[in-house]
C-alpha cells in the first residue's frame, strides 16, 4: 500500500512553488458592482504555506500603505486592482500580485480575487462557518446598500455566521471596543479565513469536487484567480490535516514599535516603512512561516505603561471616542475621554506629562494624530491617574 501510495503522490502535479517548500498565495477582497468603491481591495492577505510541515503564515497588508503603482505613480495598495481593471479588465489582481511581490521580495505564485457576493455565498454553501468573537463591539457606522448606514453589533464568545453575517464581521471599520481600526480588522477577517478553511475541509471538497466546481463556475464573474480546479483540490489535501496551532499570524502596522508609521500624502493619510525601505517589511514577509520564529512583536513594547487622557476641543459629536478606539488597537491604554474647556482648537495638542520618557510613543501619537507637542500643562485634568500624554483635539484631528 505504501508503494501504490507513493506511485499516485509521484504522479500528481506539483503546485508552484512546491518544490522549494513555499506557496505563496495573494487573497484579495473587493465590494463588486453595486458597492461603492467597487473595485478597490481593502482586504490583503498573503498566505505562505510550507507543504513539507503544513505550516501556515497568514501576513495582512494595511490597504493605505504607499506604494508605486504600476502606472499611476504613488499611491494606496488597494487602489491598483482599480487602475489595472480601468485600464485591461481582468488584470487587476495579477497587478497587485505582482506589486507585492515585489515589495515582500517573494514570489507570489497563486492569486484569488473574491466580491462580496462571493464571498456570502461560498460561507454559504458549505453551511456557515464558526468564529470565535473576541470582544463585544458595536459599528454605527457599517454601510448599508444605499450609501447610508446600517449599525451593526457582536457580542464576545462563540458565534455561528452565515455569509451576510461573515460579511459584516469582516467589514466593520469603526466599532467600539478597539475594533474601530483597518488592524482591528485585518485580525478578524484572518479569523474568517482560517474559520472557513475548517469548515471547508468538514465540507470535504475531496469528496465532492464537482458540486464545488459548479458552484464555482456560477460566480465565474465575482471571483478572479490564477488557480486551476486541480491546483484548488492540491491545496486542499495539504491542508486536510493541518493542525490550527501551526498557523501564524501576523499584521503589518503602525503601532510605536510597528516597521510603518503614518503621514499625510497630497491630503490623505498614508502608511509608508518608518525606515524608509522595505526591509523590514521583507524580513517579516521571509521568516513568517520559518520553524524557529523570533520576529519581535510589532505591538508597542510599553503599551501596559502608556496612558493618554483625551479631551474633544471640537464640537464635532464622538470624536473623542472614536478617537479611543483607535489608539486602543494600536496599543496606547486611555485613562479618561471627555470635552476639553474650550471648543474651538483648531490643531490637535499633545501635552507631554512624562519629561520626555517616551519620545518614541509620543511621536507615534503626534504623527498619528497630526498633532502639534505643546508646552506645559493643560489648565483642566478629567482623569485622577497619573497619564502619560493628554491630548486635546482639534478640527484638524485625523484618527
């Protein structure tokens, strides 16, 4: 039996990338036709595989790092599936490819590019997927199908989802709780991955190939991809047995000790290498999946210890608020929000309580923020902790 076992492995075609014990495959997420912004991906991922151990190493890629585009010039990740598909239709997801392939230094050798609707119907298919929900959160502000809003809510625990409600966890950008960050959500959308890789397998496409190919063949105009049907049930006998444990997960932020750091480009918020290259964004990329892992954690090294208290200098409803939610997923502690005494401040004010002890998280907070460093103290305190940084904002705030 081991002879014949061995003769049918000879047999089957190697996938790309098999022989030199590294699979990389770019996973693309997009809106479609009816959703505004249509063709931009604001979901990244690559995915490494190593077949000889079925280690996994899931790396998400923040939609708003700068990069070349291929013929626009500088500009958002997620925006060159866009131009590519404006200017040759069907080629935005090779663009992209071939963009990050370039930024990482490695090979991407499979491509698969999923609208919504897609992406609803393929949870679907194989009957819903489990998700573990980390935290509570709620979004007011999860988009509807008329361009307006459409609130949604998840409690903490283990939840069954269905595609809408996949769709929904993976979107939501602006939820309380420290789920209101693209980061926030990057995480979730790796949990909706490696949630759906289990309940493909249980689907056992092994046995049933051709249903999924059908099904496939039906949202023909939804998915984008370079894999061949073959290729796809390759994939899936090496990861038939893949143990959860070996999976990696990792995202590229801007957190203080995080290898990108934001700035405003031609009015926009960026993220772009804090050293100027790509190099550290290479080395997390190569020694994603290696066996001895010692890639430091990108997440701040003094999160426990920094304190901000933030006071809203604007008239502008909920902006401290959302303003917490966002520095609490890139690792800062917030002590007190509230509305300063005056409410007129036009630039955003970081007052610095620690005699500059922590230069480097107080200029991750100001580039974040925009802020100005101002001297002294502020003339109201609302927390009765001792912080690290008080931040007054101003009509220039940017979250």
């Amino acid at each position: 039996m081991a002879h014949l076992k061995a003769l049918t492995l000879a047999r089957e075609k190697m996938l790309k990338g098999e022989e030199t014990n590294r699979i990389n495959i770019l996973l693309l997420g997009m809106g479609g036709v009816g959703h505004e912004g249509a063709t931009l991906t604001d979901t990244i991922i690559v995915l490494s595989l190593r077949p000889s151990d079925k280690k996994i190493g899931m790396l998400s890629i923040p939609r708003d790092l700068l990069v070349k585009t291929p013929s626009r010039g500088l500009g958002r990740v997620n925006s060159i599936n866009a131009y590519a598909e404006l200017e040759a239709p069907g080629t935005g997801a090779a663009a992209v490819a071939q963009t990050l392939s370039e930024i990482i230094d490695q090979p991407i050798h499979y491509y698969i590019r999923l609208d919504f609707k897609a992406f609803k119907e393929i949870i679907d298919t194989v009957g819903g997927i489990e998700v573990t929900v980390e935290r509570a959160f709620y979004d007011p502000l999860y988009p509807d199908e008329n361009y307006g809003y459409s609130p949604v809510s998840f409690q903490a625990g283990h939840a069954a989802m269905n595609g809408e409600t996949s769709l929904k966890f993976a979107r939501s950008r602006h939820g309380t709780n420290g789920e209101g960050s693209d980061f926030a959500r990057s995480r979730r959308q790796q949990k909706i991955l490696l949630a759906l890789k289990e309940r493909f397998l249980s689907f056992d496409v092994l046995l049933r190939p051709q249903r999924l190919k059908s099904i496939l063949e039906s949202l023909s105009s939804n998915i984008q991809t370079n894999v061949a049907f073959w290729e796809g049930v390759r994939l899936t006998k090496l990861l038939k047995n893949l143990d959860q444990n070996d999976v990696i997960t990792r995202v590229i932020d801007d957190g203080p000790e995080g290898v990108l750091v934001a700035r405003q480009y031609n009015g926009a918020f960026m993220l772009e290498p804090r050293n100027g290259d790509w190099s550290e964004v290479r080395r997390i990329a190569t020694e994603l999946i290696n066996q001895n892992e010692t890639i430091p954690s990108s997440a701040p090294k003094n999160a426990e210890t920094t304190l901000l208290e933030i006071q809203n200098g604007t008239n502008i409803p909920g902006l401290a608020a959302k303003t917490k939610s966002e520095l609490e997923t890139i690792g800062f502690r917030i002590a007190e929000v509230g509305n300063a005494e005056t409410r007129d401040v036009q630039n955003t004010l970081i007052y610095d309580l620690t005699s500059g002890r922590k230069n480097p998280a107080l200029e991750k907070l100001k580039q974040k923020l925009n802020a100005q460093i101002a001297d002294g103290r502020p003339t109201r305190l609302l927390s009765q902790r001792a912080v690290d940084f008080i931040v007054i904002l101003g009509q220039n705030a940017t979250p």
